[in-house]
C-alpha cells in the first residue's frame, strides 16, 4: 500500500476542525479500496473529539471507519510494564500520607493548606515530571543557595516523594504513556514493531512531552500524520525560531519545538478560513513581547481592516450581570433565526448567569460541562453533613439539612409537605427562642407541646441530634476509612427519615445519585491507603473528588445553542462563537502558585513554566477569534473592582487603535458600535414597559386611637422614626431574629444587666466587705455567661473585661448601698395617661429607695450614656420612669418624690454617670410627651419614617417596609389616612 500521507499537517484557525480533517482524510483515501479505511488509526487529543470526529465521519454517509483512539490512552503493552496501573487516587491518597508526616515536622510548610490540595498540587508535579521525562536526579540538580528557606525544605520534601513515586512509573497512566511514547520512538527508528496500517495523530498541540514525543515518532512513520489544529501559517520564520520555553504565553509557541524536529506543517485541505485577512490581524496582535517594533514594521501591509473585522462585535459591559444579558440575547436571537452558535467562556458564574437568563424564553441550551457532582442534591447534602464535624450544630446548618430535598425521603410515616411544615414552625422556634445551638433536649420539648406528627418527627429529629453532638468535639484526625464511613451511615440516616429506609430514599436514585454513590464507594476502596484525616481535610477531599464528575440533566436541550469550554474552541471556533469573560483572572484564568517548587526552581528542573497555561488559552482564544462570526464581551467591573481586559483583546484593540492608514480606529468603532446595540437592545428588554414612579416617604394616620398602650423605650422611636412605632404597635410586626444568632452588642448589653440584676438578687448589703462583693460579682458573671453566652471565645473576651471594671463596679455598688436599697429591679410598671385612654409602661433597670424617702433611677448602659442634650431632644426614658415614679406607676414605691437619675455604664470605665433632674425639667418632660402621643392618638400627626434620625446612617428595622431607598432624608412626608377611619 502506498502511502497517502507522511508528516506533519495542519489546519487554520476558524475552519470546523472534525469535518476539515474527515474530508482530508477521505480525499487522501479515495484512491484505496474501502476496506484500507479501517488499517487507518487515528489518536485524538481528547474524548470530546473523538465525538466530533464520529459525528464529521456520520455526516458523510455510510462508510468504512478508521480505528479511534485518545492519545492518552496511550498503553506500552505487557512486555514492558506487565503491572496493570494503580488508580490516582490511590496514588494520591499516598502522597497525603507522605504531606501528614512532613507537616507534623514542618507545620509552616503547608500554611494554609489542606492535606488533599497539597497532595493534588503534588500528584499534579509528579504527572508533569514523568510527562516530561524527568526523574529524581532533575530535582538533586537544583541548586538552592539563592533560594529562601521554605523553598529548600519544600525541595527536600518532594525530592523524598519523588524518589517513592517515580520509581514505579507503570503505577501512573502519565508514566506508561511516556514509556508507550518512548517505545514508538524506538522502535520507529530501528523499523520495528510498525503499526498494520497508517497512524494519524489530530487535534493535540503536544502541550506534554510524552504527547510531543509520540506525536513526532508518528510524523516520522510511513503512512503517519500529524494534523495541528489554529496553526498560524502567518508568522514569519523569524518569529517561528525565536519561540520557546521563554515564550510559553505564545499560542503557538508549543508548536515550534515540534516543526524544528519535523519540519513546516502543510495544509491537510484547501479549505480556507472564514477571514484570512482577519486571522493576520490577529496573528500580529499576539506576537511575542516586544510586539511594539512589529506593529510598526508589519502593520502597514495589513490590508484595509474594516472588511475583516465587520464580522467581529465587541460588547463591553458595565456589569457581568448585563454582559450576560446581552449574550444571552445574542443567543435568542441565533435560535430565533435557526443559526447554530456556541458560546465559550471559562467563567462558570457567567455561564450560570447566561442560562438563566436564556430560561427567560424557556430556552436551554446545550452546555457540555454538566453540572458537577458537588453541585447536586446528592453532593451538596454529603458536603453539608462533613462540614458538621469539628463545629458546635448551628440553627442554619440544622435548617439546610432539613430543608434539603433529600432528607427524610425514605420515609412512609411523614410526607415532605408536613415535614417542610414542620420546619418552618421549628425555624420560628428556635430564631424566636432559641438556643444558639440546638440540642437533642430543646427539640424534644418543642415536640412534646405539639400534635402527634410533631411529636413523631422531634422524635426523630432529637434522636439524630443526639447521634451528631459528638461531631463537634471530632477535631482530630482519625483514619479516613472510618470518616467515610460515618459520613455515609449518617447521611443514609437523615435520608431515610422516621421509621424509613436509607434504600428507598433518594439519596442515591437518580443518576446524580448513583454517580455520587460511585464516588463514595471508589472514596472508600482506597482510604486505606491515606493518613488521618481531621474534618476540614474530609470536607475538602470530599469537594475535590465530587467536582472531577459531572452530570447532564436528561432533558432536551436547544440543538442550535451550544455552551463550551475554552479547550474545545478547535472544535467549536467556527460557524458563529461568543467569547465571554475577556478579562484577566477570567480568559485567561488566574495562575495557580505552585506551593512546592518556585518558578527559577522549575526551569532548573527541566518542568514546564507557568506560562504555558497561558499559551494554552491564548492558542484557544486564536482559533476561536477566526469564526465566520464572532462576539467578543467583557464587563468592565466585576463584584469587587474595576477589572482589566483579556492581554490578548488588550492587544487586539491597542494594534487596531494604532493603525489609523488601516482604517483600526474606524473598525474598532463600528466592532464597539455593534456591541453596543446588542447592550441596548439588552436593557430595553430589563427596562419596565411603564415607568413605575418611586414611593413616596410614607406617612401613614391611622384610625384613633392607634396604640393604648406604649413602653418609655418606645418614645425615642416616636421621636426619631415615627413608622417603626408604627410598624411596630399599630401593625403589631416584628423583626425576625436572624437565622444564625451572633455575640453582638445586643447580646452582650442582655448578658450585662442580667449579672447585675443577678448580684442584686444576692442582698448585698452596705458593710459587705469589697472584695466578698468583687468575688461574688465576678462567681455571679461567670455563672450568667456560662448560661447565656454558648460562644467560648465572645464569653472569655467578655469575662476579661467585666474584670477589668470589676473594682470600680463594685466601689460604686457599696456607695450606693449605702445611701439607698435596690426597690424596683425589672419590675414593670404602668401610668395611665388622663384624658387619653392610654397606658404608659415601664421595666427600669433599677430603682432605689433613698434613705431620705426619694426615689434614684438607674439604668444600666453596656456602650455610651446619653448627654444630657441627647436626654432633652430625644432619649426620654429616664425622665418619663422618674414622672411614672412620682405618679405611682410602681407598686412597691407608690407616689414618691425623685431625687435623681443617672446611667451605670457596664463597659467602658464602669462609671456611673448622672444626668442634671428636677422636678421642673421632669415636669416639661412629661407634658411634652403628653402633648407628642396626644398628636399621634388623635390622627393630627402621620407615623412619618425616619423623622429626625439620629444619623444619616441609621438602619432600622423597618426601613424595608417604608421603601427607603426610593425616597431620601430630604423628601418631604405627606400624612395619608390608613385603615378604616369610619
């Protein structure tokens, strides 16, 4: 059989790849018998071409098919590794074990790390040093004189892994393909073991040694080809030789290692690119650094730029959220008109972003990637339960497991309706009433005072809390099997639910669920051979492993819209293509530190530079960019700043920019001009068909009278945001307390007066000696916080101030002893208001009874006391106790005269602050409010919001409800009647 290829081949940037390299592949054939088809072998790059090139070959009709095969499953047969190879995570989990020693020695070193990163970044090392052919002696090489200390225990480390893990290379598929690659060479060279039939490699760039090596050993092969995809047949010679290690950004600089060995590819077919006057453009545009003096040379023979750019839009949005609209328009648009097209991008939030907003229209497109396992119901649920351990169970975790989708499916005795009922009556508890951390006790006390199915489900439910407590003290490592194992005994638990059965939940049912059981079991086949892990360390192999998988819905997806990858833009870079998320961190993504070896360290060693990464996604970015159409976006700020554009459209718009003989500045306009009409278009499609006018600042009159009852710390609201009293007590709504309680000042200002209403409930007495009265304080404090305050950090911080003011505390408690006793101590007290038919009430901190007969009014401040400007403005509340003493409002006091009031501030310095009262200040007081309640109770007054804030920063509670935000500070209120005036 003659030969109907030999060499190196390749094809440009925007032809449709599987079908360019079927159609050369069969003009080459057609002079063979039909059957010679199926001696050809074809090794692709990857599984997903592979599918390409089945579909290219389906599209031309009933035929003979070559034999398909993927370059990586690349095998040098038994004679040379008769061991079948290990599975790499199994070979990782070893390299964890190896990481836990050393960070026993040398905590420092992985700072920051977990125990499955290191061991991926290292499992990651190893594979590039047999893809490259370098073995322990690469590493002794180094020298490390000029390099920190971390970077030479780092290297003494992997020179310890390297000598375990490279001395047994069948154990890993990178070390038997390298050893199948170097075999090729060989024998190719002595003309042994030559393959029955033509060898094609097509679609690999020979980003890996051992690809690169047996990519050449098949261009040198009679009846062997190589078929490079986005060869840029554009760049001069002189460029070509100046590629290399220290060019690896360049997209095509891992082609020039290949040619020098090989020679100058030719085309595979005579197809030409949808714009080969485009395709120049951008090759000058990402020429190797300097570029500046080739622009200048080379620029003006560029031909007139409007004709090869009128197919490029370049949308620039504000907003990743608006970028996402107008692809997601762009995309609408192609299916509307039957056009196929495909986005690619290697942003997943923006991809997310788009979809969504493709659902809009009820329109979903065919997006590859999937969803990964740790996305899913069955994952997210495993995840949820491994992060329990090592942590105090919290109300919102608790809630999650509840409200999962999973949880209790196995169960025949509750339906998910009343469970989901049932979870949000307990919701409501426990925010309302908490504790912080619920237990199995509390649960069951909620149940008991509930119906049957409540009682049935808290049943359940305590008994697993029960089963989960000792998860929060599990923080060290234990052997990974039994963690495996708990986790999904635990799991299966909260899937089958009260009186159900793990086997008819669906936890692992549907495909997610048996591709997540998969994981599990392959998870636990191999832990064996893994240290011990601590929880943190589950979670993150946990999360690792799940993310390698992924699942497609089976649903129908829109055949004409595609959402890809950038690594399958030489498949999909034709035809019309979008490529979003042009910016840097975005396309090209952010680089990875290496935590192990530094960049001088790795060129020492022969390995790859970071860069390389670079040059991969710019060589992606270069065959996609020569579509027939394409659509370039970028959102000029994301969620934290302002965000800087793709290198390679940075390059592209500067070259353009500079090339006004060439018509650059004109295309570059109209390239925006078009993107900016799809933005348009996109905004129109957001923006409301009537314009809905903004509320106006509310004001609200309701029907007389609105409240019969009021506390004192109410009046300052009334003052400051009449609407929050209204919300309030008219309303009768309150603020829901937040699902995760904190140790906030709220918190620690409740902690506060309990002590000290606690102390006083001690009875001590004016000669108690200071330091019996400093121990009891400090005996009292510690017991009230050890109950009140489950946070251990919060009640120690707590703790250690209260001793700081616990002298001064108690000097002033013994004064005040001294000249009074403690009466009133939270008691509540109430004041009819004449002619009002309003009741006035009261819980004062503390009242004293003085000697003399008078009343002292104390209240407890844990931040800073009012001024006595603030008290005659706004903060009535002292003042209005003092009045209600001097009325009767306390039964234990009756009518009595005041002799003062004053604040004793429980942080701070602990001092006690008293504030300028008499009866004539108390007087004025009085009838002011007198005459503020009487305006609201009688509706000549509006609940108007946030009348006289104390700052312009203020937040209440009710701020969401008056529409703040649509209105300003600055709007004047209207008062509008509200309700049934009669």
């Amino acid at each position: 059989m003659r030969e109907p290829f030999r060499g190196l081949y390749s094809l440009p940037p925007g032809v449709d790849f599987a079908t360019e390299f079927v159609r050369g592949l069969r003009d080459r054939m057609a002079g063979f018998p039909p059957e010679e088809m199926a001696r050809v072998t074809v090794y692709a790059n990857a599984s997903s071409t592979l599918g390409a090139l089945r579909r290219a070959f389906d599209a031309t009709g009933p035929a003979i098919l070559p034999r398909l095969r993927s370059v990586t499953s690349l095998e040098p047969g038994p004679a040379l590794m008769p061991d079948p190879p290990q599975a790499p995570l199994a070979r990782k989990l070893q390299l964890a074990r190896l990481i836990s020693q050393l960070l026993k020695l040398q905590p420092d070193l992985g700072a920051a790390h977990s125990i499955p990163v290191l061991a991926q970044s290292l499992a990651d090392l190893m594979t590039e040093m047999q893809t490259e052919g370098l073995d322990l002696q690469a590493l002794l090489d180094i020298d490390t004189g000029d390099h920190a200390r971390h970077w030479q225990n780092a290297l003494q480390f992997i020179r310890i892994a390297a000598d375990f893990h490279l001395a047994t290379p069948w154990a890993d598929a990178a070390g038997r393909q390298r050893a199948a690659a170097i075999a090729a060479c060989e024998d190719c060279a002595e003309g042994r073991n030559l393959p029955d039939g033509p060898v094609i490699v097509a679609g690999s760039t020979g980003s890996h040694g051992a690809t690169r090596m047996f990519m050449e050993a098949v261009a040198r092969l009679p009846g062997g080809a190589v078929v490079l995809p986005g060869f840029d047949d554009h760049q001069p010679d002189q460029v070509w030789d100046g590629l290399g290690d220290a060019s690896d950004d360049h997209p095509q600089s891992r082609f020039a290692p290949l040619m020098r060995r090989v020679g100058r590819p030719r085309p595979w077919t005579d197809t030409p690119p949808p714009s080969a006057d485009r395709n120049r453009l951008v090759s000058l545009a990402l020429r190797p650094a300097p570029v500046t003096d080739q622009w200048i040379a080379e620029g003006p023979s560029l031909p007139d730029l409007i004709a090869p750019t009128e197919a490029l839009t370049l949308i620039e949005a504000d907003q990743p959220g608006q970028e996402a609209e107008a692809v997601a328009l762009v995309m609408r648009d192609a299916a509307e008109h039957g056009r196929d097209i495909t986005l690619i991008s290697a942003d997943s939030g923006l991809i997310r972003r788009v979809s969504a907003a493709l659902d809009r229209w009820h329109i979903r497109p065919d997006d590859s990637s999937g969803q990964p396992l740790s996305l899913t119901p069955p994952g997210l649920f495993l995840r949820q339960i491994a992060q329990l351990s090592g942590e105090a169970l919290t109300i919102d975790r608790l809630l999650i497991l509840l409200k999962h989708p999973l949880t209790a499916t196995g169960s025949t005795t509750i339906g998910r309706n009343d469970m989901l009922r049932l979870t949000r009556d307990l919701e409501l508890h426990l925010r309302r009433n908490g504790p912080a951390f619920p237990d199995a006790a509390t649960l069951q006390d909620w149940g008991d005072r509930g119906d049957a199915l409540r009682k049935t489900w808290a049943g359940w439910l305590a008994a697993m809390l029960d089963r989960m407590a000792p998860l929060a003290r599990d923080r060290a490592p234990r052997p990974l099997p039994d963690r495996l194992a708990d986790l999904v005994d635990l799991a299966e638990a909260l899937a089958a639910g009260p009186s159900g059965d793990p086997a008819a939940s669906r936890l692992w049912q549907d495909k997610a669920g048996r591709c997540t059981l998969d994981v599990m079991r392959h998870l636990r086949e191999h832990a064996p051979h893994g240290p011990d892990f601590g929880p943190a360390d589950l979670s993150a192999l946990l999360a690792t492993e799940l993310q390698r998988s992924a699942v497609r819905e089976d649903v129908a997806s829109f055949h004409l819209l595609r959402i890809r990858g950038t690594r399958e833009a030489r498949l999909y870079g034709h035809g019309t293509v979008i490529l979003s998320g042009l910016n840097e961190g975005g396309w090209p993504q952010s680089l990875s530190p290496d935590p192990w070896l530094s960049r001088q360290m790795r060129m020492a060693a022969g390995l790859p530079v970071p860069e390389r990464q670079i040059g991969l996604a710019a060589h992606d970015f270069q065959q996609a960019i020569g579509a027939d159409r394409v659509f370039l976006t970028r959102a000029r700020r994301d969620a934290e700043a302002e965000t800087i554009p793709s290198r390679w459209l940075n390059r592209l718009v500067n070259l353009m920019g500079g090339l006004p003989d060439r018509n650059g500045p004109q295309a570059l306009e109209a390239m925006r001009a078009r993107g900016a009409e799809w933005l348009a278009m996109a905004q129109a499609i957001q923006r409301p068909v009537a314009q809905v006018p903004g509320a106006l600042r509310p004001s609200p009159v309701p029907p007389a009278p609105a409240f019969a009852e009021l506390p004192v710390t109410d009046i300052s609201h009334l003052i400051r945001d009449p609407y929050a009293v209204y919300a309030k007590r008219v309303l009768g709504l309150r603020p829901l307390p937040p699902l995760r309680p904190e140790p906030d000042a709220a918190l620690r200002g409740q902690a506060l007066h309990s002590i000290v209403e606690h102390l006083l409930k001690t009875k001590p007495r004016p000669d108690t000696p200071p330091e019996v009265l400093k121990a009891t304080f400090l005996r009292v404090a510690g017991e009230v916080l050890e109950q009140e305050v489950p946070w251990p950090v919060a009640r120690a911080f707590w703790k250690a101030r209260i001793h700081g003011i616990a002298d001064r505390i108690v000097a002033d408690e013994l004064d005040r002893l001294s000249q009074g006793e403690p009466v009133v101590i939270e008691n509540r007290g109430r004041v009819d208001v004449a002619g009002l038919g309003m009741v006035l009430t009261a819980k004062p901190d503390r009242i004293d009874l003085l000697q003399d007969g008078r009343a002292m009014i104390y209240d407890y401040k844990s931040g800073s006391p009012p001024t006595d400007k603030q008290i005659e403005h706004f903060d009535k509340q002292l003042m209005l106790e003092a009045a209600m003493a001097r009325r009767g409002g306390f039964d234990v006091l009756g009518p009595v005269d005041v002799a003062g009031i004053a604040y004793i501030q429980l942080g701070g310095e602990g001092a006690t602050a008293a504030r300028t009262h008499d009866a004539e200040i108390e007087g004025r007081n009085w009838d002011g409010f007198v005459e503020l309640v009487t305006t609201y109770l009688t509706g000549n007054a509006g609940f108007t919001a946030m009348r006289a804030p104390q700052s312009v920063s203020y937040a209440g509670d009710y701020d969401h409800l008056a529409r703040y935000g649509e209105w300003s500070l600055t709007d004047a209120a209207t008062p509008r009647k509200v309700g049934d005036h009669g």
